[in-house]
C-alpha cells in the first residue's frame, strides 16, 4: 500500500472509531488492530494521539472548505451561490456532524485547530466578500457584516440539524431565504446607515 494511502485508512478507521464509539476508543494500538497494521506503523504516520486526532479533523476541514469553494464556484449568481453553500454545510453537517462535534469536544484538539479554523473562516469570508459585492452593491463594511452574519445563520441551521434531524430540504430554503432577505434589506437601507454613521 502506497503511504498516501495507509495515511488516509488510519485516519478512516480513527474517524469509524470516534464516529461509533468516542474518542475515548482511540488509541494507537487499536487504530493499528483495526486497519490490520501495526501500532509502530500508525505511530511512523502520527507521533501522538492528539496528532491523530488533530490531523482527521484538519481533513474533515479541508474536505468541507473544498466543497463549499466548488459550491460557490459553480453559482452563476447570488442566489445560487448562497444555496449551493448552504447546502454543501448542511451536507456535511448531516454527514459529519458527529465526527466533528466529537472532535471539538476534546480541548487539546479543539484548541490546536483554533487558529487553523480562524484561518479558514477568514479565506472563506474574503472569497464570499469578493463573489457577494463583485456588483458593489453594498459598501465593503457593510458587505463583510452580511457575511459574517449569513455564515452564523448557516451555522445555527447546521446546530440545528444535528440536533434535531429536521429536514434538511426545508432547512436549506429557510437558511437561503432568511440570509436573502437580510441582504435585500440591507442594500434598500444602506443609504440611511451610512447617514447616520457619518453625522456621528
């Protein structure tokens, strides 16, 4: 087996682990008995358990970050685009909800992915900032408020998904709608705010 390849089966056996029984379950002996390899080889690829840990939530990360690009890529206007990421969230959520939450509750994992997840908040916000105001529709504050604000409606849809198991269709429109709607509002008023902030 190519290394590349054993990389990914333990971290896929790490993420069947975590995802069924706890991270609690994971160590590197069991990860080893679990993809048939030795506890010497997991650690060749991963020194300690928390860098086991930390690098399957890096990839779960990564592989999110990457759809939501593409979602975003392939939208041919605002609308679209704001679905198609919304969606490709909630999927993933519905899909790795657990993992992740599992993931997160450990303190030394969460705390290592900090900064990294504050990185990759940061690229998402300025790719969506560049493709939401391309037409200059609103001013750059005001543009970076309504994304930051539509990715926290979009992440309280995903806690409520995982929550609940609601449907994830009628979830989706009522995320999309309610980030809509408060764009559109914004664009209409912008005019009173930027009045209002220049007489202060």
């Amino acid at each position: 087996m190519v290394p590349e390849a054993r990389r990914d089966l333990i971290l896929d056996v790490t993420a069947q682990l975590v995802t069924t029984e706890g991270v609690s379950a994971v160590s590197m002996e069991r990860v080893g008995r679990e993809a048939q390899i030795s506890k010497a080889l997991v650690y060749n690829y991963f020194p300690s358990r928390n860098l086991l840990l930390q690098a399957l939530l890096m990839r779960e990360n990564r592989a999110y970050q990457i759809q939501q690009i593409k979602a975003a890529e392939t939208a041919t206007d605002l609308e679209t685009m704001v679905r198609a990421t919304t969606r490709a969230y909630l999927d993933q959520v519905a899909a790795k909800g657990v993992l992740i939450e599992r993931l997160m509750g450990e303190p030394a994992i969460a705390e290592a992915m900090g900064e990294i997840e504050l990185i990759g908040r940061q690229q998402a916000i300025d790719y969506l900032l560049s493709r939401i105001n391309a037409n200059k529709a609103l001013s750059e504050p005001l543009a970076r408020m309504m994304v930051e604000v539509g990715l926290g409606i979009t992440g309280a849809g995903g806690a409520y998904l995982d929550r609940t198991g609601c449907d994830i269709d009628l979830l989706e429109d009522m995320v999309v709608d309610m980030i809509l709607a408060s764009l559109r509002v914004t664009q209409e008023r912008q005019h009173l705010w930027r009045k209002g902030s220049e007489s202060t």
